[in-house]
C-alpha cells in the first residue's frame, strides 16, 4: 500500500470490484485500467457539466451515457466468464 493512500492497482481493483468485475485476464486487466484512469478525470467533468445544464434533455442524455458505461462492464464481466469457460472446455 502506498503511504499516503491506495496504490493505483488497488484503486482499480476497488474500481472494478464495485462494478462486479473480477477475474480479468492480464491483457483484459490492462485494457480496462487504461480505461478506469481515463474515466477518473471524467468525474469531475460530469459534475460540472450537470450543474451547468438548463435543460432537461442534456441531464436525461449524460444518464443515459453514463447507464452505458456501467452496461458496459457487466458486459466485460461477462465475455471474461465465456473466456474462461472455453478455455476450461478446451483444456478437457
């Protein structure tokens, strides 16, 4: 652990863990922290953005982007559990 707070993998590991993601592969794991960082700084962004809409319409679309993402990771949870599965049917 770092000493002024979690280190970088264990922020993406909590990061994951909240999204019911586990068990990626080495490469899926990379790709997916490369992800998390780049959405950390997206957080901020939303915020502001969402106090500056006047409208409605803007607020249901940031929503909607933002159920994406999340729909997103079950889906990379899930291709990990298909992966794993063909590679234990392949190893029979």
């Amino acid at each position: 652990m770092a000493l002024f707070g979690k280190t970088k993998e264990e922020k993406t590991e909590a990061y994951l863990e909240a999204r019911g993601v586990k068990g990626l592969s080495q490469d899926s794991y990379a790709q997916v922290q490369r992800i998390a960082n780049e959405m950390a700084g997206n957080g901020l962004i939303k915020a502001g953005l969402a106090l500056s809409f006047n409208n409605g319409v803007d607020q249901t679309k940031l929503s909607y982007l933002s159920a994406l993402v999340e729909q997103n990771w079950l889906l990379i949870n899930q291709n990990q559990q298909i992966i794993d599965e063909l590679k234990k049917l392949n190893s029979k």
